[in-house]
C-alpha cells in the first residue's frame, strides 16, 4: 500500500492505495473495531472524502471505517477502457475487502451508493452485517429532474451551483468557497471525461443499470436502517418508501427540511443514527 500520488499526499482527499485487479483503489481507513464501508454518491467531482467528511472523523471514534472512492470517481484509477456497471462496482467492493483481510462490513451507501450496496448485500450476503442506504437508488424510479440535472452535468461555476441547489434544502450552506471547491475537483485531470461516460442519455438507463427488482430486495435478510431526506429533489422519497415494505428487517428514519446531502444538513443526527443502529446487537 502507498500513496496514489507524492505530489498530491498533502490532500485530504487521498488516504491508502491499493490495487484490486487492473485498478488501484483510493481510500480512507480510520478506527478500530466492527468494519463500516461508506459509499459515496455520483455527483460530479465526488470522492469519499467530500461526500463523508463531515462522520468519519466522529464515527471512526467507535468502528473501523473505510470510505472508498469508486472506479471512476475520484483518485481511483481503472483502464480507460473498463466497464463501469454495477456488477463491476460490486467485484471491486469485493476485492478490497479481500485484500483488506476482511470478513464481514455494515455498509452505509448514499444514493448511487445505496444501489451498490444493496447489490453487494444481494450477491454476497454472507459478507455483509447490517445496511444503511441513504437517499438510496436501487429500485426502478422515474428519472427526476434534479437526477438528470447532476448526471447531465456540463462543468461551469454557475452549474455547480445549481447542483448544490438541488442537493442542499437549506441553501444557506452553499457559498462561493463551497461551490468554488466542487467545480475545481470536477475539473481536475480527466475526472469529468470520465464521468460523462458513467451515465450517459437516455439517463433512465442508468436508473434501471444500478436497480434490483422487487423479488430481489425482497429476499434481503440483513437488518437494514433506511435514510431519506422528505425534500430530496435527486432520488424521490417514494424510493425509500418502497424499501421499507419489501426488506422484512428494515425501518425508515425520515429527516424534514433536509435534502439529499443528509450527511451534511443533519450530519451530527446522521452519525448518531449510523453508531446507535451498526452498533448495537440485536
């Protein structure tokens, strides 16, 4: 294990390295104790750092947590010719577990990460101890506004803010240092190159690409915490809604004059939620 890059060391952003397969994995390892995988969303720019910086600090105080960067966001290097899909996502989950000697994780997954980890839970559920999906995809939804508007993403200032707009219900948390800091990482190297090709138009496509079906979430038997914020413009509540109905062992915890940033509008109620629930055996 190293880092990424010698030059870049002095960037909270970049943690461990590693290599699965033909990619080299980026990612935040802190904490001791029970495992808890966090992934991130797929918002342009994105990285485990910016999406869970605001939890891993406090939550890392009671478990061993690792925040990854996904293939093909962030300091994660893949061939540029390797297929992204949620089969190859899960593979990587995999992978780095196993090379991290790792038995067993909770995982906590944010919106497109809440898709991966209900696919991870479903093909390797002896690996898996508890979920959390926040503001998750993973079932088949009519493509949203605000979810076309963050996948259609054309770099530019002013379009960065209007993403924060749409993620954030109290527009007081967005600034010109906020806004100034995403659209720089959105631009770095070939990070927009690369994510133009994730999830290219029709868009629905990739709504139905990262979702199970019913059946399949149906048979989930992991204890399952589900996060929503009431006024997410970007995944509809109506998601999570579903999700409590079909997995038996779940609950749903919903958070009024909150978006889908629900770990930074209501970071401290968030992690709370998180440590009482993965933490507690039942």
């Amino acid at each position: 294990m190293s880092s990424l890059n010698t030059q870049l060391q002095q960037s909270p952003e970049i943690a461990n390295s590693i290599q699965v397969d033909d990619c080299i994995i980026n990612y935040h390892d802190q904490g001791k104790g029970d495992v808890i995988l966090l992934i991130h969303g797929s918002g342009p720019g994105v990285t485990s750092w910016a999406n869970w910086r605001g939890i891993i600090p406090e939550l890392s105080k009671h478990a061993r947590v690792i925040a990854l960067d996904m293939l093909g966001f962030g300091y994660s290097q893949c061939p540029k010719n390797k297929k992204l899909d949620r089969a190859a996502w899960v593979d990587s989950l995999v992978g780095l577990i196993n090379a991290l000697n790792i038995e067993r994780v909770s995982i906590v997954g944010n919106s497109f990460g809440g898709a991966i980890a209900l696919a991870f839970a479903k093909t390797h559920p002896e690996k898996v101890n508890k979920l959390v999906l926040m503001g998750a995809a993973g079932l088949s939804f009519e493509l949203t506004a605000g979810l076309d508007k963050v996948w259609g993403y054309q770099p530019s200032v002013e379009a960065m803010r209007g993403l924060m707009e749409v993620f954030a219900y109290d527009q007081s948390i967005i600034n010109d240092d906020l806004v100034r800091m995403r659209y720089e990482a959105s631009i770095r190297d070939d990070v927009q190159t690369r994510f133009e090709v994730l999830f290219p138009e029709p868009r629905q496509a990739g709504i139905e690409m990262l979702a199970l079906n019913e059946d399949e979430i149906r048979s989930l038997p992991h204890q399952t915490l589900i996060i929503h914020g009431r006024d997410d413009l970007v995944i509809p509540l109506e998601v999570s809604e579903r999700l409590v109905r079909l997995i038996r062992k779940s609950q749903l915890h919903v958070f009024g004059e909150c978006g889908h940033w629900v770990q930074i509008e209501k970071a401290k109620e968030f992690t709370q939620l998180l440590a009482d629930f993965i933490l507690t055996d039942k």
